[in-house]
C-alpha cells in the first residue's frame, strides 16, 4: 500500500526498529538459534528483558524474573543468556551505518530505533523495503519499517510492520479502517493511566482519539498529549533531532552480583562506576561541575539492617578527567560508608553537565595539565582499542568480586580481539 509511483510532497518519517534486538545480535553469531526460544536477561541475570518471538509464544512476559521462568525455560528447551551490552552496542551503531547511507537526516531514538526522514524522495515504501533488505544482508539484524507523515503515525505504522511479512507497513493520517482497529493504548506517548482516563471518556481506539475535541483531550492529558492528538492527525509536532540534545546529568551504577560489606571492594566498584561516567561524558564533549555518590543495602532482605546515603561535591572547575573524578568519588564513598552493613548497589552522578567548548580556562591552571590530558587521552585510546581490561587505572581493581553475575553471557564478539569468532 501507499506511496508506490510518486515522489510525496508532504513530509515522510519512517521507523526502523529492530526485530528483539538483543535475541537477534545473538543469533547472527550463533544461527543455530534461528527459530529456537531465546531470551536476554538483565543484569545480575535477573529479569528477561528480551524475547524472541518464540519465546513470546511459551507465554514468557517481559519483565519476568528469571528465577520464576527458570523451570518454564528449562522445560521448554529454552535458550538463556546474560545482557552483552558491548556487542549490542556495536551492532547497533553498524546498523545506524547502514541506515545513514540511504538518508540525509537520521534520528537515533534508542539503541535499537532510528527515525528517517524520506521526506522528498521517490518511492518510500519501496526504498523502505530496500532498505530492510540490505540492513539484513550487511548486519544479520532483522528491522521492521513503519512510514508515516510524522513521528507518532511512523511509531504507529511500525508497530503494525511487525506483523506484517514484508517487514514494511505505511500508516497515512486519515486512514479510518486502520485507526478504528487500534487500542488506545497502542499509540506511543499513550501509557496505561491515561490509557483508562481516555477509554472511561470512550475513547478507546486512535480513530475515536483523533476525532475527539481539543478541549476534551486538553482536560484530560494537556499540550502533551493534544499533540499526540495533532500527530496522529497528520499535523507534526515532533521534530527530528539530527544531534541528541545534550545531557544535564550521567549515572553509572549497577546492583552487585553478590553483598559486599568491605569498604576495598566498595571502593573498587565506586572507581569502575565513576571511571564509566566519565567515559561517557567524554564522548559527548561534556564536562561534570559536579560529583554524586550513592550507595545503598538491599531494601528487600528484611533480615538485614538497612542504610541508604548519597553524598555531592561540586568541582573547582568542570571536568571529565577520569583521574580527578575517581580521587573525589571514592572520598565522597569513605564518607558516607558505614562498617557493618551489607551493600547491595552503589554508584556515581556526574551532575550540571556543560559543554566542553564553553569551558573557561582559569587564571592559575593547573601546572602540568597538558601533560595529564595526553596521559588520560592515551589510557582512553588503549583502552577503547583493546578493551577495558586493555588500560585502567589501579583503583578499578583487578578481581572485581563484586562485579554483576552474567554467567551466560556470549563473548563479545565483534570489540575483543581475544573474542573474535574463528573460522573452521
């Protein structure tokens, strides 16, 4: 359907979401998985947070902790695996790759979502499929397309592509037989509170949501959700966003594997964790004004004691040197650790992020900074060619028993060389 034989005047987005994302990096270096139920877990191996479509199907839902599915997975000869965000990460960019050669404007949305502007050019539906194709034969990576005249009806569209076998799907505003057919719920920006407020108004499927008066939808959701309402009509309110908006603050933190009450180890994870934030804070030009450190027990063993604290520093001057942010993270940590406890989670907030181009230099710099920029650009280079393992500073550690169980994860095939799949 749609736009097979004209070049359209009126704007065009597309989606492209790939396919359970996380299930199918897997299966690009393991394709005996191909139509095998498979799932991703969180961290610490905890909930299930990608499904494929036969797994779906076993009735496994998102979310689910794995330790009630255990028996379910087992039975079913369902395949398991621990989060590998490092190979995602890098399957996502090679995707992104592929879809910037086909577009001139591209909107990374997530790590498995871009939108596309193909406003201009012949054939969407068609270049779409093209598209699909290709991002399938280059990567291994399955993606649904969905097009529309705005951001929400592509959104939309997508979510019927899934469904289809072409894998392509175009929604265009005015189209009743397929609004009348989706639940309220179904549009994005929609969630399931304001999904009860609108169905008890009788709104309960997009057709009846668009038709309904401004000062209806107004009463109910505000500017925000009139313009999902404006949106879903054809009228675009969302622009596409070429650059992400700059961050005002970054965090890293993660639950440990296991309890950890020795304040070494504490220490350890508080460095990993700040040494992170920097990481990226570095790759997106910013700068920190200030550092938070967190850390917590376990609120759900009732057995135990419980202590939850947080500390801030602001700096001298805005930073992203990994060194600095380390010494102050770790002080911040000593400060508000108390003997006794069993810590479950820790982690470090850089805070009123600026960019670095904005950076104004003070009358007495630091002597030897120059030096020390050169050092933390090195350890950065080494460490991003060879991993993190590759360069690091001592007060990371090297043993890291606290670090998050992920005893079935793949290796990461495509960023370690040690990991790199042979051929036989």
């Amino acid at each position: 359907m749609g736009s097979c034989n004209q070049c359209d005047s009126f704007p065009v987005i597309a989606l492209a979401d790939c396919n359970n994302f996380y299930v199918s990096c897997e299966r690009v270096f393991c394709p005996s998985l191909k139509n095998r139920p498979v799932i991703v877990l969180s961290n610490n191996d905890g909930c299930a947070v990608a499904r494929s479509n036969e797994a779906k199907a076993l009735g496994i839902p998102m979310g689910a902790p794995y330790h009630q599915i255990k028996k379910c997975c087992e039975r079913n000869g369902v395949v398991v695996f621990s989060s590998n965000y490092e190979l995602y990460g890098d399957m996502s960019r090679r995707v992104t790759s592929v879809l910037s050669r086909f577009v001139p404007e591209l909107e990374i949305y997530s790590i498995d979502e871009s939108f596309l502007n193909l406003s201009g050019m012949e054939f969407p539906l068609l270049l779409s499929q093209r598209i699909r194709k290709t991002v399938g034969r280059w990567t291994g990576i399955p993606i649904s397309i969905g097009i529309g005249e705005t951001k929400t009806l592509a959104k939309l569209a997508n979510r019927l592509a899934k469904k289809k076998k072409a894998g392509c799907f175009e929604v265009r505003a005015g189209q009743e037989d397929i609004l009348s057919k989706v639940p309220i719920g179904d549009i994005w920006g929609i969630g399931r509170r304001l999904s009860i407020r609108l169905q008890r108004v009788g709104l309960d499927n997009a057709l009846r949501f668009v038709n309904a008066p401004s000062s209806l939808i107004r009463s109910i959701g505000g500017v925000t959700l009139e313009r999902t309402r404006c949106e879903l009509a054809g009228i675009s309110c969302l622009e596409m966003e070429q650059v992400p908006q700059p961050r005002k603050n970054t965090c890293s933190s993660r639950s440990f594997g296991r309890m950890v009450e020795d304040l070494n180890e504490l220490e350890e994870a508080v460095a990993n964790y700040a040494v992170r934030a920097t990481r990226k804070i570095r790759s997106e030009g910013s700068l920190a004004s200030a550092i938070q450190v967190f850390i917590s027990t376990n609120r759900f063993r009732e057995d135990h004691e419980q202590y939850a604290n947080s500390r801030t520093l602001s700096f001298d001057e805005p930073t992203d040197d990994p060194i600095r942010v380390v010494k102050n993270a770790k002080s911040l940590l000593r400060s508000i650790y108390r003997k006794g406890y069993v810590y479950k989670k820790a982690g470090v907030l850089l805070i009123d992020l600026i960019s670095k181009c904005t950076r104004q230099t003070l009358l007495f710099e630091e002597y030897g900074k120059p030096r020390r920029s050169e050092f933390v650009n090195a350890v950065e280079e080494v460490a991003a060619r060879y991993g993190e393992s590759g360069a690091f500073l001592a007060a990371q550690g090297i043993n890291k028993k606290w670090s998050m169980r992920r005893e079935m994860r793949t290796p990461r095939y495509t960023t370690h060389w040690d990991d790199l799949p042979s051929v036989k």
